[in-house]
C-alpha cells in the first residue's frame, strides 16, 4: 500500500466512451480510465495565450532599450556639428549658459526615461547546527520511538524517504519527534530567529551594511505568521531605521521566495538609490505533522531547515560591487483552477491535527503551471534563431509536433526547487536538460532537503562554491508553491564570483 501510494505523481481520468452494445452490459454507458504519469508532455499543445503574454511583456519593457539608443544617436549627431564657438560664444553669457542648461536637462531626461536595473549585492543561505543533522536511519527510529505515528504512517515515511533524493545530512529540529507533540508559536518563534538571524549575520558580515541603510524589508514565511510579525521580529533585534518599509508575506508556498523579489523590484523602483533585504524560509517545525494520513505526510519527509538572505539595491554605483543584475521575472498563477487551488492545502484531519495537505494531482497541476510559464518566459529570453523555429513550425500545416525551444541556448545554469526527485526527473525529461543544468537542483535536494522558498538560493550557493558562476552566465531559478504558482526569475553575472567564505557548501 505505502509503495503504491508513494506514486503520488499518477493521477487518472474517467471518459465516456459510449454505449455498450453487446454482452451483459449491454445498453449501459462505458468509461475508460486514463492515467497520467507525472508532468503533462510539453510537447502535445502550446497555449498561444501565454506566448502572446511573453511578447506583451518584451514589448513593454523593451520600449526604452530601442528608443534610448535612437534618441542618443540623433542627440550625438546634432552635437557633433557644434563648434566651439557655439559652446562658448564671445560676449554672450546668457546665450552658453542656456546651452550648458538645455544639456544638463538632457542627460537628466535620459537618466530618468530608462529603467533603474535592479543589482543582487549578495546573498547568505543559513547552515544550521552539526548537532541537528539527520540521516534517513535516524529520523525513522526517532518517529517511531516518538508515538505520534502507526504502522502504516512509518512503513509509508520509509518508503517516501527512499525515494525521494533526500540525503543523510540534512537538518531538523529534535522536538519534533517528541511525543505528543503539537507545534506551537513558541517553538516557531525560536526556530524562525535561529534561522533569520544565522543568515542576516552572514549576508551582513559580507556586505559590510549597517542595518540602519536598509529602506526595505521583504519577509517570506509560508506557515508560521504570527504577531508581531516576522518582520517586526527582525527589526527590532536589529534595530532598523523607524520609517523602513516593512512587509510579511505569508501562506504562499515554496514560489515566495521569487514573489518576494517581485515585490521588492517595484519598491526599489519607487524608491531609487535604496537598499532593500529579502529573507525566505519556512519553519519546519510549525509545518510538522503527528498523525497519519498520507496526504499530509509527505511534508515531513521533505521539508527541512534553512533560510536564506538577499540583499538588493537599486543605486547605480552598487553595480560594481554586485554579483548580478536582474534581468527578468515571470510569475504564473493557476489558482483559478480548483485542482490547482486544492493540490496543496493546509487542513485539519480527522483526529484535528493540522498539517499541509499535497494532493496526488501536485506533480501534474504543478507542470501546467511550469508549462504556461516558460511559455511565458520564452520571447524575453531565447535566441531569434529559436523563436523563429517555433514560430515556423506552430505555423506549418504539416501534421508535426510543436516544437519545443531549446533553453539550454537561453541560459549557462538552471535553478530548479527541489521539491522531490521524481519531480526533478520530470522537468529534466520534459525540458530535454542535461545532468549538469540539473547538478545544483538534485545536489541540494541531497544535502539541504526541500527548505522551500529559499532552496534556489542554496542551488546559486552551490554553483558558486564550485566556480561555476562567470561574468556574463545567466542563471534561471525556477520556484512552484501553492495555488499552484510558478516563478521564474533570471539573473545575470557582473562578474566572475569567487567563492564565499561564508558558504554552506564549505565542506
């Protein structure tokens, strides 16, 4: 049963196929059952909608790229036919002094009509304790010495775990498996301080920021909200600025992370010259569940501690001391679907105990949402020669099968949360990517587990511990959550990064 149940990836539909006109059924209606195995094929229909989205948005914010250079072209020429003379013509000081005016309002325009670009300074990703690693051996025997869970629940985790990618070095809080355990605002608080606090540290420490040049406070915690809020928690132990703008984003899944870049890009952007911070997580122990449907067990087996710190900037002479520039963003919301809306819930079961509910259905509602988003994403990031493939064949009359582009050409290193490894074999296969796009995905699965919001985080660290990350690469993080949402965000390297010394793939 727990082996079968652990193909949470299967999902079937029922067809009516007719009446039947013989043997002992006959005159009664015939259905078939359809199962589907993980991601729908990328390959059997393109959705025009989200391909005419992709050019709204390259259109939209490609406005100033081909206007600025025309307008400095035609502004050079006429410059050039100056004379000096006309600069500083004899005996008229009105005259030089409206010249000089009339160019100084010029380079004024041309600096506010283009875009402030959005610069990633650093970032810091928490490694917790020694003291609270655990193997796969280990966390079995402590849930079952623990009491919250039958048989079946245990024989169900171990099969999950085996499965799952998830390695013998990731970290999870003890008194989860105490028995009886209910999770409770006390133990979430510690653990949320434990994890912010070890990341801004870092992040700060690299940065050389004082807290008090900070404007803005993005905080992202699915589970635990609490009051004051996270936020609050984090400026009052480190003493923020009184007028900072401060904001908690809460019951959004693991795509907050990207949300939260999203939201802070705009505040950067209202705000220019300004230093913004972004913290993502998601407290583990506020997410445990001690009973026993299948449903809501799942978490436990994924989900592990982690945190990771942002900071971002919008003052154009950050862009020599930062690591890269943001390039674009790309958020997909299916939440109009209830088998979307409904995939990932938190609920009670029938015993009352809470826990996050993850439907068989997640892996397939979960790559629609992958699939309208890349669509999405395509006509802002993929060569001319690949849309003109695409284009070129959705075109043909021929009986073919669309023609999916290759964002191997788009991108030198792909980001994708690590929610399972059978998920990551799906999107490997359904994207055509090589073992090495898919190495910092399927490593920190390994190591880390599913930290949630912050996982893509720890995949840019490790990408950057092994030197991968050179000037001019561009980095896809990919992030699913629930509703379902899926987020895209792709950055690009200002220089070459040298590993940090305060990185938690250290060892």
């Amino acid at each position: 049963m727990a082996a079968a149940r652990e193909q949470e990836i299967i999902s079937t539909e029922i067809v009516n196929t007719g009446i039947e006109d013989s043997g002992p059924y006959a005159g009664s209606l015939n259905f078939s059952v359809r199962v589907r195995h993980g991601l729908p094929n990328f390959l059997n229909s393109v959705n025009l909608k989200y391909v005419r989205l992709g050019y709204g948005y390259l259109l939209s914010h490609g406005f100033y790229l081909f206007t600025a250079p025309f307008f400095i072209l035609i502004l050079s020429a006429g410059i050039a036919k100056l004379t000096w003379n006309d600069f500083f013509p004899q005996y008229d000081l009105s005259l030089t002094l409206l010249i000089f005016g009339l160019l100084a309002f010029i380079v004024f325009l041309c600096l506010h009509l283009i875009p402030r670009s959005i610069y990633l300074v650093d970032f810091a990703c928490y490694r917790p304790p020694n003291q609270l690693k655990i193997s796969k051996e280990e966390f079995m025997v402590l849930a079952r010495k623990s009491g919250n869970f039958n048989e079946a629940a245990l024989e169900f985790k171990q099969q999950v775990l085996k499965n799952s990618g998830i390695g013998d070095e990731t970290y999870l809080p003890r008194k989860v498996f105490c028995p009886g355990y209910k999770p409770n605002l006390k133990d979430g608080r510690e653990e949320a301080a434990m994890v912010f606090f070890g990341a801004i540290d870092d992040l700060l420490a690299a940065t050389k920021i004082r807290p008090k040049e900070i404007n803005i406070l993005v905080v992202n915690c699915g589970v635990l909200n609490t009051t004051p809020s996270l936020s609050s928690m984090i400026i009052n132990h480190y003493k923020f600025r009184h007028n900072i703008n401060s904001f908690n984003l809460g019951g959004m899944g693991c795509a907050a992370g990207i949300i939260a870049i999203d939201l802070v890009r705009d505040l950067l952007i209202a705000y220019p010259g300004s230093y913004a911070l972004v913290v993502s997580t998601e407290v583990v122990s506020h997410t445990w569940y001690c009973g026993n449907d299948p449903d809501m067990l799942l978490p436990n087996c994924f989900f592990r501690m982690g945190a990771a710190a942002m900071l971002l900037s919008s003052c154009r002479p950050d862009r020599w001391r930062s690591k890269y520039q943001l390039k674009q963003l790309v958020r997909t919301h299916k939440g109009m679907d209830n088998r979307s809306f409904k995939s990932i819930h938190l609920k009670e079961d029938a015993e009352g105990r809470r826990g996050l509910s993850v439907s068989k259905e997640v892996i397939e509602v979960g790559g629609h949402a992958l699939k309208a988003n890349i669509t999405t994403l395509g006509p802002l990031v993929l060569p001319i020669s690949e849309q003109f493939h695409f284009f070129k064949n959705l075109l043909s009359r021929k009986k073919t099968k669309p023609y999916i582009p290759n964002y191997k050409l788009a991108f030198e290193h792909i980001c994708i949360l690590g929610t399972s490894k059978k998920a990551l074999d799906e999107i490997q296969k359904n994207l055509d990517l090589t073992h090495e796009y898919m190495e910092a995905s399927r490593k920190t699965l390994e190591r880390f587990g599913n930290t949630s919001s912050s996982s893509v985080w720890y995949e840019l660290a490790y990408l950057e511990a092994n030197k991968r990350m050179k000037r001019g690469d561009r980095v896809w993080q990919i992030a699913l959550g629930s509703g379902i949402k899926c987020n895209s965000v792709v950055w690009k390297a200002l220089r070459d990064v040298e590993r940090p010394q305060q990185s938690p793939w250290f060892d």
